[in-house]
C-alpha cells in the first residue's frame, strides 16, 4: 500500500526539505567566510570562493542525509 497522507502535507514536507538544505548551506558558507576572511586573513576572493564551495558541498550532504 502506498502512503495515505493527503498532498498538502507532501508539499509541505517537500518545502521544509529544501529550507533545510538550504539553511544548511547558508551556515556552512557564512561560517567559512568568516572564519577565512577574519581568522585567517585571506582575501575577499578567497574567502568567497572558499565559502561558495563549502555552500555547494553542505547542500549536497543535507541533501543525501534528506532523501535516506
């Protein structure tokens, strides 16, 4: 048998699955900036380039750990 739960509640799992992976990709990306930008006194390339990877990888991992 498939699953019961009428559409509605799909949409809002749905939704609540990419706010997630995308808050967990702000931090991570907030996170790493900071940390290059002011602990490590990299440059502005740097530590956007830095945070913009961390962004993508934290994305691609909430995301595997949202569709077990």
């Amino acid at each position: 048998m498939g699953d019961l739960s009428p559409p509605a509640m799909e949409g809002r799992a749905a939704m609540k699955k990419w706010s997630f992976i995308a808050m967990h990709a702000a931090v991570a990306a907030t996170f790493i900036f900071l940390l290059q930008r002011f602990g490590l006194n990299a440059s502005l390339e740097s530590s956007l380039l830095w945070a913009l990877t961390f962004a993508v990888c934290a994305a691609g991992l909430a995301y595997k750990q949202s569709i077990r």
